[in-house]
C-alpha cells in the first residue's frame, strides 16, 4: 500500500476516502468507492468512457487489459488467437502443457521456510531424480490416519454453483480423503521412490515440499490445494511432521479464475511477448488480491505512457513489493505457476544472518521503500 502511496495511485486513494471499520485491514464502502472512482474519471478531460463490451484485443497500438476473473467468452477466445499467434512465433513455447490459459484457481499452501522443523524432513526426489530439490514429511501409519481423519471431519468453504464439479485431475485434499481411507496414499502422498533416512525404509506416506522461490524461503505443500478455511489449514496441516509450527505465507484456495501463464507470455513491464504496445493488469496476470491487482494496473499504466512517449519501461527493482511480485509472476516456474499475493517471501534475501522476524520484515520494509524511491526519481526524470 505504502509504494502505491507514493506512486499516486488514484485507486488507494479513493479507498482509503471510503473505507469502513475493519482492523488492520483496508476495507470500503464498495458502492461509494465504484462511484467515486467512475466520477473522476468521467471528468478527467483526457479520458472518455465508453460502456461496451470489448470483444477482441486491439491488434496494434498501446492496450491495456485489465479483465477480471470471469473474463467473457468473446475475450478468452480473442485470448486464445493471441496466444496461439504466439506460439506460432515462438516455436520454444509449449503449445499445451504447461497450460497457457487456465481458468481455475487450484492453489496449495505455502509455508516459511524458516518456520520448519527440518530435524523432522528429509532432502529427495522421488527414485532420486531431479537432487535433493524437495523436503519430504514421513508419516507413519498412526500419523497418515489421523491427518486423514481430521481432513475428512474438517470445515470447508462451500464452493459455489458455477465451481462445481471439481476438476477429477485437481481435486481438493479433503474431497480426495473423503474417496476413501487410501486415496491419500496412492496420491499426493504417495511414498514411492522415498527412503525415509531415519528408518532405511519406505514411509507409509509422504508429504512434499517444493520451493516456490529460487531462494527457498518459502515451501509448497504439493498437492494440498484444498477449500478448507483458514483455521481448519492451521490445525490440520499442523499435524504433518516437521509443520508443527509452520507458519503460513498464503493458504490453501480453490476459485474461478481466468489467469495466463505470465511467466512464459508477460514482460516484466506486464508487456505481452511479442506483441509490443499490449500491456496486461489484474489477476489475469496471475496476482492475487486487490490491492496487487490494482498495483499491476498502475504500473501498466505508467509504462503504457512510456511507450506512448517512445520511451522504453523499466520495472520497479525485485527489491520493492512491486518488482519482487512482477519478478515472480513473470520468472516463477511455468510448469507449476499459479496466483501470488505479495507477501515477504518473494523479496530477495537481506544476506545479513539470522534475524528475528519482525525486524526482518522492518528492514524489508525499509529497503523497499528506500528502492522505490530511487526508482521513482528515475522516472520521473524520463517523462519530464
């Protein structure tokens, strides 16, 4: 919020005009809000609103595309031309796994990396392929049954009309649990091609914990995409060895979603990949939450009005909130790539040993600001 702040945002400030009560958390009068943002607008003098809907994307010029999450037909097909030109362009491109269009959020929880307790998990890929990339949790049978227990009694957020059924190849962890006893076990907990080095043996399950950043301060709990609420992720998956104190960067969501695979299709300016001129913004490009959404729109903004001044756009440092999401929507793992709020996690280390948490987060804090600051002069000098 604090480097939107300082970059002007239209948008955080007609929010924080019409916020109402909620703790830390800036929320709005969501009707006041729409309608002071489209009074503004309506009366800027460089800015005409036209209401209708826009089928295709524009095949030249500057563009901003700032859809939502239920993207109309019309513009996923136009999407869909679009990406198809690109593969043709870029033979490197996969044509269709990783997908390149998704349209559903199957999202599993991620931890701190520091927050676990490695004297319980052990380094391996399965049949040792791929080095010691992933952190296994070995459970026993007591200790499979009552996590598998505990995911079939929990609580979950009932999923709306238009996200049922679920996806048979993306089904929640409790919904699987509930397909009976083993369901679990012959998959993603799956212990084949595991040797648990404490025993010599294989476990009866295994959890998996992938890095999600390229430091490894954060870990994904593969396969635990999951609808339980937030309480319910606490407690439940607290039970697996080495999380007894885990604590969570993001949980665990299943949603409707439309979303691109950015890191294979955006620039990190949210410029298409050959397609100059076509900025995308929102959770299209594969952020979560408002204030990210609204942060991705300012920035293709301003780097759409470079391009318009003919100049060429540069990101905000990976040191800033802002560069470190644009750094991970754009270079995270195409082959697992799913929405990310903007969390500590994606910042690049302090490379200063070990501190506590909250002064780590002062000092990320701190260094972001001071990072945007630099940036923030910098472009300013190029429009002047």
């Amino acid at each position: 919020k604090e480097e939107m702040r300082r970059l002007g945002s239209l948008i955080l400030r007609v929010a924080e005009e019409n916020s109402v009560p909620a703790g830390e958390c800036l929320a709005v009068n969501r009707e006041a809000f729409s309608a002071s943002v489209t009074s503004i607008l309506e009366a800027h003098p460089l800015v005409e609103v036209v209401r209708e809907e826009v089928e295709q994307i524009p095949a030249e010029g500057v563009t901003i595309l700032a859809s939502g999450p239920l993207t109309s037909p019309s513009m996923v097909r136009s999407l869909n031309s679009l990406i198809e030109k690109t593969v043709r362009a870029r033979p490197s491109l996969p044509s269709s796994s990783p997908p390149l269009l998704s349209f559903f959020d199957a999202i599993s929880p991620i931890v701190w990396a520091e927050s676990l307790d490695y004297s319980r998990l052990f380094r391996a890929s399965r049949y040792g392929r791929g080095g010691e990339d992933y952190l296994n949790a070995s459970l026993g049978r007591e200790e499979y049954d009552l996590l598998w227990e505990e995911l079939v009694r929990s609580e979950s957020v009932h999923p709306r009309e238009f996200e049922i059924p679920f996806f048979e190849g993306c089904l929640p962890i409790e919904e699987l649990a509930r397909r009976g006893h083993d369901a679990l076990r012959f998959g993603p907990l799956k212990p084949v091609g595991l040797v648990d080095p404490v025993t010599g043996k294989r476990p009866w399950a295994a959890v998996q914990l992938r890095p999600e950043n390229r430091e490894a301060t954060m870990y994904n709990l593969v396969g635990f995409q999951t609808r339980l609420r937030w309480r319910e992720q606490d407690r439940i998956f607290r039970l697996i060895p080495g999380l007894e104190r885990a604590r969570f960067c993001r949980y665990g969501s299943m949603h409707r979603n439309t979303f691109i695979n950015s890191p294979l299709l955006l620039e990190k300016t949210l410029e298409w990949k050959g397609r100059p001129g076509l900025f995308l913004a929102g959770q299209i490009t594969g952020v979560e939450g408002y204030m990210e959404s609204a942060a991705t729109g300012l920035l293709a903004g301003m780097n759409a009005a470079m391009v318009v001044r003919g100049e060429r756009p540069v990101p905000p440092p990976e040191e800033t909130a802002l560069g470190s999401l644009l750094r991970y929507i754009t270079e995270a793992n195409p082959d697992h790539f799913q929405p990310m709020n903007v969390n500590f996690g994606l910042f690049p280390p302090l490379g200063e040993g070990k501190i506590p948490f909250s002064e780590r987060r002062r000092r990320y804090a701190q260094r972001s600001l001071d990072a945007l600051e630099q940036w923030k002069q910098g472009y300013a000098r190029r429009i002047a």
